[in-house]
C-alpha cells in the first residue's frame, strides 16, 4: 500500500479526499457484502427450519410403532402392598392379590469375637459353603481376620452368598452370611474352625406366599414374573389389595400431545421467517420463498386430509380429537390442539382404528403420521430440498466472495493510482511554483539594477 500525500502545496485535503473517493468506488463491494450477510442469514433461518422438522419427526416415531398402542400400565390400590408393572402382552384386567407372607433370605451368624475384625483368628481350617445346588470351600488360614474370611466369601464367583462383620454389642464382632436369593438355605461345615455358624432365629429361608383372584401360590423370590402373564409383582409386605392391567392411555396421550407442541412450534418458526409487518414494511427472512410455501401446504394437507382406505375406522384426525380449535375459536394461524376426552373415547372404541389413521395398518395402509413423514423426509433427506437449497444458497456464498475478493484487489491498485496521480500533481505544482517564484526574483533584480 502507498503511503498517504506527505506535502501539500494546494492547500487541499487530499487524503480526505482520496478516501471519500474511494469510499464512493467501494459502493460495490458493499452492496456484495449485504448481499452475502443476507445468504448467511438464510442459511440459518432454513438450518433452524431443518432441526425443526427433524424435532417433529422424533416425536412423530413413537406413534408410528404399535408398541405406543398395545403397551399396558397397571395401577395398585394399596402400593405399599405390591408394586407391579406389565408388558404390552398383558392381559387387561383387574386382579385381587393377598400377600400372606413375604419370601426371606437365610442368615447365618457367627459367634462373638473380642478382637478387632482386623486382628487374625489364629487358627486354620476349611469352611464348606453350599447353597442353591453350589458348594465352595473357603480355606482359612491362621493369620485370617474376621474381615479377610468375609471378603474371601465374597470374592468366590458363583456363591450366592454375601458375607459382612458386625459389630453387634461394643468391641464384639461377628461373621454373618446372608443368601443373595431369597427362599434358599445355607448349609456349611465348619472343617477345623471354631467360628460357631448358627441360623439366626427367626431367619430361616422361607418361600413368598400370597393369593390371586383367592388360587394361592408361592415363590421363592418376592418379585414374581410368572403368575400373571406378562405382568411382573413386587410383593412388599403383606395384606391384600387390587392390581389392575388396561392399556397406556396416560403415555399414548402425552406422545400425541408431545407431536402437537413440536408441530406448532414448527408452524411458530415459519411464521416468523414468512411475515411482513405493513407499518414498517419489513418482510421476515424467507417471506414469499415458494419453498417455505410448498413446505407448509403439504404439512396442512397432509394432517387434515381424509384416509380414504381406513375403513371401518376412522378417517380424520378431527375424530380423535385434533384439531385446529372449536368451531369459532380455531386457530387462524393452523396451530394444532388435542382434546384429550375425545382421544379416550377414540381409543376405548377403537384403538386399532386410532393407530391405522395414525400410523400404518397390519394390510400396510398408510396414515396420516406414515404420509407426513415420507413428505417430511423429501425435504430433509440426504439429496431432499432443504439440502439442495442449501448447496445452493452456499454457492452464491462463495460466487460472492470471489467478487468481493476481485473488486478488493482492483480498489486497492486504484488507491495506490489514486495516489500516485495526486502526489505527481503536487509535485508539478511545487515545480511550478518554484519557476513562478525564479521568475519574480529575476523581474524584480532587473527593475532594481
């Protein structure tokens, strides 16, 4: 770059001058720049739009797969009696449970010992353990504490028995052996050893015994998978109380109501890309953009159009409770509410129907949610429009910065002859005032001699 005028013999600012030119010349380039601001500005107004669609399409897949439909919760009157959950094979019904007496695990203690659980024993021998068809051999050596016998026990894989120290009075420790599973006895033998291994009372193993529908049974574990098909019982205490298995109508409702927010807030975001304010004459980033347009009249038609094929069932969302609104009061702007009864009664009189308008049907009818998405996917998809909008919004991008990069090269050779020729005119006017000033010293010595 030149170096700014460094004398002036006209008087003028020639730097200013120079600069405002220049100013004047780079018009272009600031136009270019506008330009480009408003393609970023674009690109990220669709990029939003895109991680919109992509939010909608995740909440749209839990309706699209049947379990949504078949999955069964239960309820318990008393849930401090038993805690149940069930499967989608579950059968709903209500059930009545007693729970006569809870499953318990064996424990085995040790007598009590004076010395730290640290401290060895001082004596050696072999521990036989056996429990659930396993046994093991625990050999204890003379310098073994309290704390090294129980975490060799509980180092033996496969033993399902764990192993502590208590200190069951101040100073005096003892070894107890408790079954991991519950309704199974402890056998042991104590080979050499004086640990003094005795039941403790009132810990026998015993088996859970409780009611259903009055037909008794009994398990060996108070988490019971087999006696109601497909439903899975907590026994937690004992008294009687009601298990009842229906269909998930709580989660299948909160799923479509999850779906109707995102939509909305799909249909927020566009708005605010497609308005125009009439007063300040402002449009929004993509006002009029026909893609944006092509993109929110399928949504629309989509949703709201009719599935001729679903027969007997229905065939409108508005007969399930979606809707735009009450009549009267519908959302202008095609925002999308659920009235929750009406959805209920939908799926108490028909659920099938509900998930072939939805989804998709065992015959492979396509609902209104299946049809959506495919739509949804041509935008989004790997060669979808956004995409190719994108790509092409990127290019222009880079077409502009070549441009700006050309016209910045040119501004600056025009700066440096910008110069130039201003600096060449203050010399010539320099050299011109030098002869000027010759001149009027020769004139004058002429008069003077």
């Amino acid at each position: 770059m030149s170096s700014p005028i460094s004398f002036n013999v006209t008087g003028l600012d020639t730097e200013t001058l120079i600069q405002e030119l220049m100013r004047l010349e780079r018009q272009p380039v600031v136009a270019l720049e506008a330009k480009q601001k408003a393609i970023s500005e674009k690109k990220t107004a669709w990029n939003a739009l895109k991680s919109k669609i992509e939010s909608l399409m995740a909440k749209m897949r839990p309706l699209l797969e049947q379990e949504v439909y078949t999955a069964k919760a239960t309820k318990t009157g008393d849930a401090a009696v038993v805690a149940a959950t069930a499967t989608r094979t579950a059968v709903p019904e209500t059930y009545e449970v007693e729970i006569v007496s809870l499953a318990r695990a064996h424990t085995v203690q040790s007598r009590s010992f004076a010395q730290s659980p640290d401290e060895a024993l001082g004596f050696t021998g072999t521990l036989v353990l056996s429990i659930g068809g396993v046994t093991e051999e625990i050999v204890v050596a003379e310098n073994d504490s309290l704390h090294s016998i129980a975490a060799r026990i509980n180092g033996t894989e496969g033993l399902g028995i764990k192993a502590s120290v208590l200190e069951t009075v101040p100073s005096e420790y003892t070894l107890v052996l408790t079954g991991t599973d519950t309704g199974q006895t402890i056998t042991f033998e104590e080979q050499d050893l004086n640990l003094g291994l005795a039941t403790v009372e009132g810990q026998e193993p015993s088996k859970a015994v409780f009611k259903i529908n009055g037909i008794m049974f009994q398990r060996d574990a108070n988490e019971v998978t087999d006696a109601i098909p497909g439903v899975t019982l907590n026994l937690l205490k004992t008294g009687v109380t009601s298990v009842t298995v229906d269909y998930d109508d709580d989660a299948l409702v909160k799923a479509l109501r999850d779906l109707i927010n995102e939509y909305n807030s799909l249909l927020d975001l566009a708005a605010k890309y497609n308005s125009y304010d009439s007063e300040t004459r402002t449009a929004g980033l993509l006002f009029g953009d026909p893609l944006l347009q092509r993109l929110l009249s399928q949504v629309r038609d989509i949703t709201f159009r009719e599935v001729e094929d679903n027969l007997p069932g229905f065939r409108f969302v508005g007969q399930i409770g979606i809707s735009t609104g009450a009549i009267g009061a519908y959302s202008r702007d095609g925002k999308l509410s659920l009235d929750e009864s009406k959805l209920r009664e939908a799926l108490a009189a028909d659920r099938d129907g509900v998930a072939s308008l939805l989804g998709k049907d065992e015959a492979g009818s396509q609902g209104v949610l299946t049809k959506l998405k495919q739509a949804l996917e041509m935008y989004i998809g790997h060669d979808g429009l956004l995409p190719l909008r994108q790509n092409r919004l990127e290019a222009q991008d880079k077409d502009i910065s070549r441009q700006i990069e050309n016209l910045e090269r040119r501004l600056q050779i025009r700066l440096v002859n910008l110069r130039k020729q201003f600096t060449a005119l203050e010399s010539l006017l320099l050299q011109m005032n030098t002869q000027g000033l010759f001149i009027t010293q020769q004139i004058q010595s002429l008069f003077m001699s």
